[in-house]
C-alpha cells in the first residue's frame, strides 16, 4: 500500500451541489520516510499550502512525484488526479489538484467517478 497525504477542498459536490469540503487522496509528497519526527504521509493540507518533505539538497528531494499518475502541464504545473469523497454526502468522486514544486497551487476539476479524467491514470 503506497503511502498518502489528504487535501481539503471547498468546493461544490458534484452530487448534492452543497458547498462542502471534498477530501482528496494524493500520492504526491507521500512516503512512509520522513526526517527528525515527521513522516511525510496521512498530513492534511488545503489548497495553497506546502507540502511537508525533504530540503532540496536531500538525495530524496526529488522524489516527490515519483511514483504517481501525474500529468505534466504547461509552466511547470503538474497535475494528479485524485481519489476525493464528499464530507456532506459521501460521494465517491474525482479532483485533479495542480502542484508547482511542493505547493497545492489550484483544484481544476471535481467530479464523479463515472467521469474521471481522461489525461489521468485511475
């Protein structure tokens, strides 16, 4: 089982079209490693922070999209298309969050599993 961090999204569900937090899965800036006493997975995060992870002068700085079904965008952007749920209705669904470096710089998309991105691994 490959290790995760969880992004907190406000956003409009999809299903219940009630403003609600939808709660994304990522891959990206994930491991079971960590340095002093931070493990570098299960951390929560909204849009806009950092992620937790190595300097980048640590042999393992790049590896933080290693790994995961990311799609490369245009100005450096790279984009991950993540198993989210509804916390208001428990919709199973879909959100392509975009990453610069370590940053969450922005949600593209929610929506439901039956049409998730196409430019996207499952």
């Amino acid at each position: 089982m490959g290790a995760y961090n969880w992004i907190l999204i406000d956003a409009i569900c999809p299903n219940c079209g009630k403003t609600s937090v939808i709660c994304a899965q990522t891959h990206v800036g994930a491991t079971y490693s960590g340095n002093d006493n931070t493990r570098f997975h299960d951390n929560y995060y909204k849009p806009g922070d950092m992620l937790l992870w190595f300097d980048r002068a640590h042999p393992s700085y790049h590896q933080w999209k290693q790994g995961n079904h990311i799609n490369v965008l245009p100005d450096n952007l790279e984009s991950e298309c993540c198993y989210s749920k509804c916390t208001t209705c428990k919709l199973e669904c879909y959100a392509v969050v975009a990453f610069n470096d370590l940053k969450i710089t922005q949600v593209e998309i929610i929506g439901t599993l039956d049409k998730w991105s196409e430019t996207h691994y499952k």
